[in-house]
C-alpha cells in the first residue's frame, strides 16, 4: 500500500513511486502535475491564482501562483535522481468557475487560473497530455506516482482517469 501525500492550497510537492499525492475540493485552483514515466517521481502544484506581479517578493509564496509555482515544481522535481526535462509531462484539473458572477462579468479566476498555467507550462516547453478543467464543479484528484495516472473525482459523476 503506498503512502497518500495531501497538498494543500498553495503548496507542492514531489515525491517518487509507490507514493499518492492527492488533492481535495479543487475549485477555481487549478492542479498542475509534472510526470516522469521513466523515473516514475512525479509533482503536484496547487495553483490559487495566474499571476504574481505586484506582490512584494519577500512576502510572495511562489507556489501559490501559475507563473512562479510551475518552475518551481519543475525545479524541485529536477532535483530527484534519475529525473530529466525531456521526460515530463503535464496534466492539468480545475479552474472551476465556483462562485456566481459578480457585476465583472469578465472577472472568472478559474478561466484566468487555467489559461495562465498552460501558459506557463508552453513557456517551459512542457507538454499538456491530459487536462480536465472549467464548469462549475469541484474536484479532487489522486496521483498514483506508479503508473503516472490521476483518478478525478467529481460530485455527481463516476471517477474516471487521466
């Protein structure tokens, strides 16, 4: 039985096979999960929101951010042996729109979420090969580091895999 490895908002984590990182009640946040199918360790950031700028660099935590926290992950998973950039690749879960609008309608963080993390991820070169994002419905998620899949859940809906 391998270990399960929570993450929560703003945070990441990197861990190496038979270990789950899991997350739950994913919103707007969107998951963005590095994967090497070779060394099978794999990572998970919990990303809150697109864009850093404007936030004081001594107080920012780049794991809460699309633009900080994907190289973040890609240089904590480059630190594990065996790991190499050519070997990985993203999956993607969330961006919900939870909340109704407001008198903004442009204002949607789930859709801002989402597309600034694929932005990120092309900037690293990184390619998407599974994604599950936008609606209205929160998710969570369990990453099996063993096989490099992602068991999504959604109230309502049976689980399925990414």
């Amino acid at each position: 039985m391998s270990v399960v490895i929570p993450v929560g908002m703003g945070e990441l984590k990197v861990a190496r096979s038979p270990a789950t990182l899991a997350v739950y009640g994913i919103g707007s946040c969107v998951i963005v999960s590095l994967y090497d199918t070779k060394s099978r360790v794999g990572g998970v950031a919990h990303v809150m929101l697109p864009d850093s700028s404007g936030i004081d660099k001594e107080r920012l935590n780049p794991n809460k951010f699309a633009d900080t926290a994907i190289p973040a992950l890609y240089d904590a998973i480059k630190s594990e042996d065996g790991v190499f950039k050519a070997n990985l690749h993203a999956k993607i879960v969330g961006g919900s729109e939870m909340f109704p609008p407001t008198e903004d309608f442009e204002n949607n963080i789930g859709r801002d979420n989402t597309a600034a993390v694929k932005k990120a991820l092309k900037k690293m070169g990184f390619p998407i090969i599974a994604e599950d994002t936008g609606g209205k419905r929160g998710r969570s998620i369990e990453f099996d580091l063993e096989s490099g899949l992602i068991r999504l859940s959604i109230l309502g809906e049976e689980t399925r895999e990414l």
